[in-house]
C-alpha cells in the first residue's frame, strides 16, 4: 500500500526532512505515517504533514483559535481544540512563528488526560 512519505515529491520529501530536524530540540515523538499524511506524536497527534506535489500543508493542533495571513485554513473543532492549517512551500517558511505554534502544539499533546475516578 502506497503511503504518503513513498508518494511525496522529492521538494516535498526534502521539506519534511527539514521539518523534522527543526523539531528535534522540542523533544521525542514518533511518526505515523498514513496513506496520505504523516503524524507527529507524542501522547496525540501534535502535527499532520499532508505532502503535495509544491508544498507541505501542516495541520497544527491548537488550543485557541490564532490569526495569522500564514494561517490558510482555521477549524475550532471542538470546545478546546483548534486545528490550524499552514502551507510550507520553502525552508525559510519553518521559522521562529511556525516553530512557536509547533511548540505549543507540541505541549499540549504531552498532557495527560485526566480520567474520571469511578
């Protein structure tokens, strides 16, 4: 079965490998790779990489909706959950903004989730 890291474009592949190293000082996580995305884990997805043929399009979790005219897509998807869409189309594009909002996603996805006493 075809996943997303076999079928990207060599630009694409070159910009997640670019990715990755520049989220390396935030800590341990893992990939899942899927037919057509990739996510970046710690407890729960933080990151989803959608590779296209010019582009990486990142889905970024969030807490709180954030404005941004990186930002091509805001979905509130649920009481506290925000999924933040951002096109990379060049190294320069994972800079200190895009790593801030990598590292708040990040965080959040290291927070255990507090279970109900019985």
């Amino acid at each position: 079965m075809p996943n997303a890291l076999a079928s990207a474009s060599p630009l694409a592949s070159d910009l997640y490998s670019k990715l990755k190293a520049a989220l390396v000082p935030l800590g341990g996580f893992r990939e899942e790779v899927k037919k057509t995305s990739i996510h970046l884990a710690r407890n729960s997805a933080f990151l989803g990489v959608h590779p296209r043929k010019e582009h990486l399009l990142v889905t970024i979790k969030s807490d709180r909706a954030t404005k941004s005219r990186r930002i091509v897509k805001a979905e509130q998807v649920s009481a506290n959950r925000w999924h933040l869409e951002v096109k990379i189309a060049a190294p320069s594009e994972i800079d200190n903004e895009f790593l801030g909002w990598a590292r708040h996603a990040y965080e959040l996805c290291g927070e255990k989730v507090p279970t109900k006493e019985r």
